[in-house]
C-alpha cells in the first residue's frame, strides 16, 4: 500500500516536473530524515550534557549570603544528566511530536537555571525551529511567549528564594532567549517557506487533476453526441428502408415495387451522407469533413419519407419557425426518433400525428399514434438521446400514454437558449 503510493507521488511528481533541490547537503537530508535526525539529537546530547557534569549546586547561609557545596550531590547531577538525556532522545522524534520536545528542552533550561553560571545548549534551538517548521508560525511564537515567561516567572522565584543571584537569573533567562530566537526566526523562514512550497505543488496536482478530468469529460461528451447521433441516423434509416423493402417484396405492382426501391435507395444514401459527416469527428484534424451535420433534419422531409414508406403520417405546423440553428436541429431530430418509434412500436397505427406550434412559448413538438399498446421503456439510447438533446436547449420532454389510447411524445423547447441543465425524462408509470 505505502509502496503504490510512493510510485503514485513519483509519477505526478515526474508529470509535474519539479526541479530538483538545491545543494547536495539538502538533498541529502531529505532524502535520510532519520540520520539527520539522529546526528542532531547526538550533537544536543554532547553539547547539553557537558555543563550537567560540572554542576555546582548552593545553599543558603544565615546571614541570607550563598555558599557553594563543593562536591555537589551527586543526585542532583544525576536528575540533570537525566533531563538532557530524554530530551535529547525525545528529538528523534521532533517531527512527530514538535511541542513535547519543545517543552523537554525548556525542562532542561529550567534545570539549567541551578548552574553557577547558568548555561545553555542548542536544544532550545532545534526545538524551536523544529516547532516552527511542523507546527506553524503562530505556534513558535506563542511556544516563544509562553516557554519564555516560565523560564522568566521560575528565575524570579529562584531568586527571591535565595537560590540563584539576580545576575545569574538575568543570564540565564537572557541567554535561553537569545537561542530561542533564534531557532523561532530560522524556523518560520524555512517553514514558511516549506508550507508556500507544498502549497503550490498541491495546486499544481490539483490542476493536473482537474485537467484529466476535464479532458474525460470532454471525451465521453463527444462519445455520447457521437453516439446519439448514429443512433439517430441509422434507426430512423433503417426503419424506414426495411418498411420499405417489406412493402415492395409484399407488392405485385412493379411501379410500386420500384418506388418503393428507389425510395429505399435514396434514404440509404442520405443515411450515409450523414454517417460520413459524423464520422469526420474521428478523424485528424486536417480532415476537410465537418464535424457535425451542416443543416438541422427538416421535419416536412422526415414525414415525407415515412409517409413514402406507407405509414399514415400527417403535419400540422402553427407559426412561423424562427428558431436558432440549436433548436431548430433538436426539434428536426425529435421528430425523426418519434416517428421511428412509432413506426417500430406502433406498425399497425391508423393515424400517426405530428404537430409542431412555433408561436408558443416555449415551443411544442407532440407526436401522436394510436397504435401503441402496452408500456414503452425509456432506457434505450433512443429516448435517453431526445432527453438529452432537449436539455441541451434547456427544454424538457415526456412519453407518455395520451387520452383515447394513444402514446405522446411531447418537447417543449425554448427558441433561444444558454447552459443546459442536466437531461430528464417523464414516462408512464
């Protein structure tokens, strides 16, 4: 699992084509977090615990005076030498656990307050700039604030105790500050630094995303259109030159049987017409074909080939059909997949009904046959593709049984239209 996702890091990281960083001793630390951290945490401890092992502790004389206890416990030695040790094997893990080791070291620096001559180490310094770097910015301040006030509020105690001298205090305190700063300051420049990094490589992986996506999307648009397309054409074709064929092998009158052959050719020919200019999409892009179709379906010519191919087809239109060129191909098209459904699903119909009312608002496209009989599905391409196409125009569609025993089909579509909405279809329950 961790190893896919390495592979997967690395293959966006090579798409992205990061530059590598800077210095071999950075990309050397980057590469081995461990060692790195393991060489600091020994430096800490060799530096950190050399003051522990001169300790000097005091005590208090009666006439309010200190006095060195020469030699010093070795318990209070021992404690020192503790703290220095956990703290610095707490820093192995740092990046983990950034504010236990920052309040480990300032333990130490606590500890540290009971020298002779107050001392100090670079763990205040790791901690702090390892605080800014995996925290943030507004963490090693407040670190800063409140690691600095304790230190501060717990000299002053010591002092007033007679523990330590005000000198020492003020050293101490001094001192601790000077190399939290430090480790602060460094630490927000490198980390912010580190998060403005991460920030915009995450936005780069966004938008390598997104523009996969964007091209999927693209893709399966073009396979759905392309799609709908060919169904449209070669199911109304091929519906109608079979009922054709029938009807001219059914005939003994060669005038007929020869129309209706002829008639068979010629919608095969406009099918292929069509097919080649639909499959220019396929093609390079130095193709001289077009990509879609030149001129919307005209639906006097859809009822005209029907009605060539013997079915009772009449066409009412109401208005005038100044249409954009979008929706004038939607309702060109809804009426040719509805007359070839009602041709495939209704063979016997007496009367088969088109209707198209230019002067609504939106504008009504009804296919009416009284040959249906039973329910019709909504789950083939053909109904799926006039609800898309009526959406694409921001209009809706229904197929559903009508008054009488008759099936509708029924579009309504707005002459003008901007973005379409997502596709839907009302059908008989």
């Amino acid at each position: 699992m961790n190893s896919r996702s390495r592979s997967t890091a690395v293959r966006e990281d090579d798409e992205l084509r990061l530059p590598r960083p800077p210095g071999i001793i950075r990309r050397f630390w980057a590469r081995h977090p461990i060692a790195a951290d393991v060489i600091i945490a020994v430096i800490c401890l060799l530096l950190g615990i050399a003051p522990a092992t001169f300790f000097t502790s005091y005590e208090t004389t009666p006439g309010g005076g200190i006095r060195v206890i020469d030699p010093p416990p070795v318990i209070t030695n021992v404690i020192l030498v503790v703290l220095v040790v956990i703290a610095c094997a707490l820093l192995l893990r740092r990046r983990q656990w950034p504010v236990v080791t920052f309040a480990a070291s300032y333990a130490v620096a606590v500890a540290y307050l009971f020298l002779l001559e107050p001392a100090g180490g670079p763990l205040l310094v790791v901690t702090s700039y390892t605080l800014a770097v995996y925290r943030s910015t507004r963490a090693a301040w407040t670190g800063l604030g409140i690691g600095i006030g304790t230190l501060t509020l717990i000299s002053f105690i010591l002092e007033r105790a007679g523990a330590i001298t005000l000198q020492d205090a003020l050293n101490g305190v001094l001192g601790q500050l000077t190399l939290a700063l430090i480790g602060t300051l460094i630490g927000i420049n490198v980390g912010g630094r580190k998060r403005y990094i991460e920030a915009v490589i995450d936005r780069s992986r966004q938008l390598l995303t997104e523009r996969d996506q964007q091209a999927q999307i693209a893709a399966a648009s073009e396979r759905a259109r392309i799609a709908r397309e060919m169904h449209d054409i070669v199911s109304h074709s091929l519906t109608v030159i079979v009922a054709l064929s029938e009807g001219a092998a059914a005939t003994a009158d060669q005038d007929r049987a020869r129309d209706a052959a002829t008639a068979a050719a010629a919608t095969a020919r406009g099918a292929l017409t069509e097919m080649r200019s639909m499959l220019g999409v396929l093609r390079d892009a130095d193709s001289d074909l077009p990509l879609a179709p030149s001129a919307p379906v005209q639906p006097h010519v859809t009822v005209a080939t029907a009605q060539n191919a013997g079915y009772p087809v009449t066409l009412t239109t109401t208005g005038e059909a100044n249409v954009t060129p979008a929706v004038s191909f939607a309702i060109g098209r809804i009426v040719q997949e509805g007359l070839t459904n009602a041709m495939r699903h209704a063979p016997h119909a007496s009367k088969i009904e088109v209707r198209i009312d230019y002067s609504a608002d939106p504008i009504v496209v009804e296919i009416y046959n009284d040959g249906a009989s039973g329910p019709i599905g909504t789950t083939g391409f053909g109904l799926r593709g006039l609800s898309e196409r009526a959406a694409h125009v921001n209009g809706t569609l229904q197929s559903v049984p009508a008054s009488d025993g008759r099936w509708m089909l029924r579009a309504e579509l707005p002459a003008a239209s901007d973005s379409p909405p997502s596709p839907a279809i009302e059908d008989a329950p």
